[in-house]
C-alpha cells in the first residue's frame, strides 16, 4: 500500500510540475569576454588589481552592448577585475554574479552547454576565455588574448538536438577600445 502511494504521489507530481524544472533549452547563447582593463599604477594590488579608469567605461559599455541578450546568469571568476567587469550589467539586469573556477573549464564547458541556461555571459581572463571558447566551439580556434586586447566578445550560438549540441556558430564582436583614445 505504501508503495501504491508512494507511486501516486510520484506521478501526480510529475503531472502538475511546472515543465520548466525539467526543461532543457534547445538554442543556447553564450558570451564570453575578457575582463576590462585593470589598475597597473604603483599602487595597485599587482596580485588582484581593481579596474582602472578606462576599465570602468569598457565595463559600462560591456554592459550596454550584451544587455540587448538579456542574460539567465552571469559567470565570473573570483577576482575584482572580472566581478568589476561584470557587475554594470548584473545590476542593470538584475542578476547576481555566480563564481566560476577558471582552473576546471572542462567541467565548466559541460555544465554551460548542459541547456540548464538558454542566454549566459562569462568574464574571464586573456587565457582562460578563448581556451572555453575552444571548449565551446569544440575547436583549437583562437589562441590567447596580447595583454593589450580588452575589446573582443564571443558571442556562442549552440543548438542542440536531445542532449547534444548539433550545430555551434561562433562570431567575435570587437567594440571601441578605450585604451588607444587621446
């Protein structure tokens, strides 16, 4: 008898459960980029700077070009400049920002294309950015970010079919680079 219930239970929730908690989204987009320029003055924390000056308008207008996506969850790393970087377009969309482990992209890569998330951003480094865009794409396509590149997003759009992704198109969006103006 216990079992009779527990199986009707069982089944009447899974009958009147929102189909949201078991959904997995079929068109996924993911943008990631690196973090906006850093403080490199003397007196700067070297190990995790805050942003500078023109790292703070890069952030800003990061957060004016990606809110057009209007994103389910930002992604960050757990240093200032990243979460700084992030944190104009989490308020304007009224987001929190999750934190990321940039040593475990494999793992991140899997759980981003998982379909849980249908529109995510990701803030990350001069490295560790196109490597998961690699991850991403499936593909050795894009090499480091030069220590001087602040203005590239990659903008992932990855379709799947059941569990898998089946079509992945990838494009860069490059966007006035505060650093070079007079």
């Amino acid at each position: 008898m216990k079992i009779f219930v527990s199986l009707l239970f069982g089944l009447l929730f899974f009958t009147l459960a929102d189909e949201s908690v078991f959904a997995q989204h079929k068109k996924l987009t993911i943008i990631l980029l690196r973090h906006a320029e850093k403080d490199v003055s003397e007196n700067a924390d070297s190990a995790n700077p805050e942003l500078s000056t023109e790292g703070k308008l890069r952030a800003q207008k990061f957060a004016e070009i990606i809110s057009k996506f209007h994103p389910d969850a930002i992604f960050s790393t757990n240093l200032i400049r990243t979460r700084a970087t992030a944190r104009p377009l989490a308020s304007e969309e009224g987001r929190m920002i999750s934190i990321y482990d940039p040593r475990s992209l494999d793992q991140f890569a899997e759980f981003l294309t998982s379909g849980k998330l249908k529109k995510i951003v990701v803030v990350g480094h001069s490295n560790t950015t196109p490597a998961l865009v690699n991850l991403l794409v499936k593909q050795d396509k894009y090499k480091s970010l030069d220590e001087s590149v602040y203005n590239k997003i990659w903008v992932i759009k990855i379709r799947r079919k059941k569990t898998k992704p089946y079509k992945v198109i990838d494009k860069i969006i490059e966007y006035e680079d505060y650093s070079k103006k007079n």
